[in-house]
C-alpha cells in the first residue's frame, strides 16, 4: 500500500470517528427552545408554569395587553395564574346589536364587528393564545377558533353583529350573525 494511501485510510478514519463522536453528542445533549404554546392542540395553561412550552411574540403581545387591561401584573403571569380574571374583560355574555360597544377592544372587517373583550372572555385564555397570530381580523379569528375549538367559535358569535360571511359554519354553508333583535342565529347566506 502506497504512503499516499495510507495518509488518506488515516484521515478518512479520523473523519468517521469524529462525525460518531459529534453525532452521539447531539443525541445526548438536552434541548433548549421550547415549542411554541398552541402548536399542539393538547397544551395547556399549566404547561406554560411549568416551563413545558414557551410563548411567541404575538402571544406574549395578547397575554401582556389582557393582563394591562385587566390591571394585573405587565408580564401576564398574573394571568396565567388566574385565568378566571379574564371574566372582566366586559360585562355580560353578548353584545346588544342595538346598543353595539365601540374603543379599542372592537374590530371590524367587511361589514362584521366583533368585541374583543366579549369574545376573549368567552372563548377563555387558552384558546386566546392558541389563536393571538390572527391579529385583529374578526375572519382569522373565526377560522381558528373553527380549528381549534369549535364550541368556543359558537360561544364568541354572541360577540358579534353585522354582516359577518367570514364566521361561516364550512360544512354546512351557514353563517353565525346577531339579528336586530339581540338573538343570535344561524342563517343560510344565498
């Protein structure tokens, strides 16, 4: 066997050793990002305590501005501690479509509004932050609560007044909406 040969067996073993060595590393090493809150639908609020899981930034944002607006702590902790606070985000379980609340905590899309303080209180803190990404479009709401929890979906629609096609029910081509009357309904849009 020629020295050339040799000199490139030895460096190809060193190489193999080496990438063995870095392989067996990475499968002990612990892991250090925890995964989002909310990517799987199992995670709750006690895994978010207990270190199991992590908030992202639209998270965080949505926690920080319910505590805020609640009077807790800034960093929302309060909040996750006692998720039964939320109940003070309005007063009642729907909005009266003939005396429909305007500020900050109404959005609007399309002819559809939704308050915010309504619908985070009846679809609870859990969901709040599996579905924070939507920002403040009333439809993304809608389709992940949808998603995501759909009795939750159904309790939020007392929320809502207007025209909202975007709150459609999929499979069955209905729409929630509040009437004139106060009653919410389900009614075919044609």
């Amino acid at each position: 066997m020629s020295t050339s040969v040799k000199i490139m067996n030895r460096r190809l073993a060193i190489l193999a050793s080496s990438l063995m060595v870095g392989v067996g590393a990475m499968a002990v090493a612990p892991v250090q990002a925890l995964p989002i809150f909310g990517t799987e639908s199992h995670h709750e609020i006690q895994d978010i305590l207990d270190g199991e899981v992590g908030l992202d930034g639209e998270q965080q944002n949505l926690l920080t501005g319910m505590s805020f607006n609640l009077g807790l702590s800034f960093d929302g902790m309060d909040l996750l501690n006692n998720p039964e606070a939320m109940s003070g985000l309005y007063e009642g379980d729907a909005v009266d479509p003939n005396a429909p609340p305007q500020g900050m905590l109404v959005y609007s899309k399309d002819g559809c509004s939704v308050d915010a303080g309504c619908g985070l209180k009846a679809i609870g803190l859990v969901n709040s932050l599996k579905c924070a990404g939507s920002g403040a479009d009333p439809e993304a709401w809608a389709v992940c609560l949808q998603d995501t929890d759909y009795d939750a979906y159904m309790a939020a629609t007392a929320c809502t007044w207007g025209s909202c096609p975007g709150f459609a029910l999929a499979e069955d081509g209905m729409y929630a909406c509040s009437e004139p009357t106060g009653l919410n309904l389900l009614a075919a849009f044609n």
